[in-house]
C-alpha cells in the first residue's frame, strides 16, 4: 500500500487541473440551474397568467388597470407606514438590546439566542389573537398595532444580522478605546459603533421591510387591507388583475432592497469609510 503512493501522487500530477476541476464545476452549474428554476418557474407561471385576459390571450390591460383599482393605493400607503414605522421601532429597540449584550451580559448570549427562536416556534395567527384579546381598545383601532407585532416578528433576523456584525468588531477594545479618549457613550454610538455596524443595519432593514410588505396572516386577523390582504381580497374580482399587481409588488420590493444593498456598497467604497 505504501509502495503504491508515489505512483498515485505521480498520477495526480499528471492529470491536467481543467479536468480535475471539471466536476466541481459541473456540480456547481447542475445546483445553480435547478435553484434558478425552482424560482423563476413559478415567477414565469404568474407573470403569463397576469398578462392573459379572459380569453387566454396576451393583454396589456391587467397592467393598465392596475393604477385605477379602488383601495389599493390606500393599502400601499398603509403598507409603507408599517414599513418605516416597524424599521425604526426594531432598529431603536434591538441595537441597544444587542449592544448591552455583547459589552455586559456576554454570558446569557445563548439564553437570547433562544428568545429570539420563539416567533419562529410560536404560529403568528397564535400570536395576533393574543396580541388583540390582551391589547387595550385605542391599541386596537391603530394600524400600528401590527408595527409592534412585525418587531416580534422580525426579532429573530434582525437580532442574528446585528449578532454577526458585532462578532465581527473589537467591540471592547473600540469601546474603551473610544472612551479613554473622552467619547461619551452617545457619541461612541453615533460615531464608532453605528458606523461599523452598517451593513449589518442594513442587512436589518432589508429583512424587515420585506417581511412588513409580505406578510399576510396578521394583517387579515387585524382587519388591515396592507397591500397582500388587498390582492387576496381583490382577486375574487379580477384574478389577473391580482396576480400583476403581486408581480409589481414582488418587482418594487426587489427593487427598493436591492436600493439598500446598493447603498451600503456605495458607501464601503469611499476612501477611509468604515469597515466592520
């Protein structure tokens, strides 16, 4: 066995490196491809049904009437007041929550952990109905009830992005460091940790604008028309109609995420921006 070594390794270093390689890369593309599918497939089957008239023939007329369809701007105004109101309440309550974690209670980071698991256990139609027999009446006749409901919602993704941006700094020594220098704990805030922290906010806001503008369960329970109870509503009328403005719903909301992404990388190449 031992004598067989030398003649295996001289074989290996015989064999051309595109032919090795060639399987991994056959793997990679055969992944890559069904993924595509699994994705797009679905994508493809709603975008030709949106664009089919009652006929089965191409139209551009569920687009066309997408902008004159009662209710749905009042339920994409909800919707993006949900958004930001949400975006800001979790990002005010979960960056501190972290911050004092890591810097204090280093030891119950498993116990948050776990916490932050239980929206994912506990069913949100669970949740809603708690949520609305415990909360008081002027609570419950505010749209921004589900704000505080979609925290809950986004905890265990914001909690995990902002958990691995902190792991990834010297979050002590930039702290002591910071203070030894006179910096008050406002002003670390503002100017040494936030700014280091920034793909990992925005990392945040990405997950949780898009869970706000897709969410379902809550929003019907709650009796709020948001955007996805609007077209589940609307296509008992015009099924087409619905299902185009799922697409451009599905196109926006890539879009503005993908306006974020682009925001954070913009700012990354700037000479002598942060680094996390």
């Amino acid at each position: 066995m031992v004598a067989l070594e030398p003649a295996r390794l001289a074989n290996d270093e015989r064999t051309p490196p595109a032919r090795r390689t060639r399987g991994p890369v056959r793997w990679r593309a055969l992944t890559l491809t069904v993924v595509a599918a699994y994705f797009l497939v679905p994508l493809y089957a709603a975008l030709r049904f949106a664009l089919e008239d009652n006929n089965g023939h191409f139209s551009w007329t569920p687009l066309t009437a997408i902008a004159s369809q009662p209710g749905l701007g009042a339920a994409l105004w909800l919707s993006a007041r949900l958004a930001v109101v949400t975006t800001l309440i979790t990002v005010v309550v979960m960056v501190p929550t972290v911050l004092h974690v890591h810097l204090h209670l280093a030891r119950f980071r498993r116990v948050m952990e776990v916490i932050t698991t239980l929206p994912l256990v506990i069913p949100p139609i669970v949740l809603i109905l708690g949520v609305l027999h415990a909360a008081p009446l002027w609570l419950k006749a505010s749209p921004y009830l589900l704000s505080l409901v979609y925290v809950i919602l986004a905890m265990p993704f914001v909690y995990r992005s902002l958990d691995a941006g902190l792991s990834a700094l010297e979050l002590t020594t930039l702290v002591e460091a910071a203070r030894s220098l006179g910096s008050s704990w406002r002003s670390t805030l503002w100017r040494v940790l936030l700014p280091n922290l920034r793909g990992a906010l925005l990392s945040a806001v990405v997950l949780t604008v898009a869970l706000v503008l897709g969410e379902f369960t809550m929003a019907s329970l709650d009796l709020w028309e948001t955007v996805p109870v609007w077209i589940v509503n609307f296509s008992q009328n015009d099924a087409h109609v619905s299902t185009a403005v799922a697409m451009v719903s599905l196109l926006a909301t890539w879009l503005l995420l993908t306006l974020i992404v682009s925001l954070d990388r913009s700012q990354r190449r700037r000479p002598g921006g942060p680094r996390s």
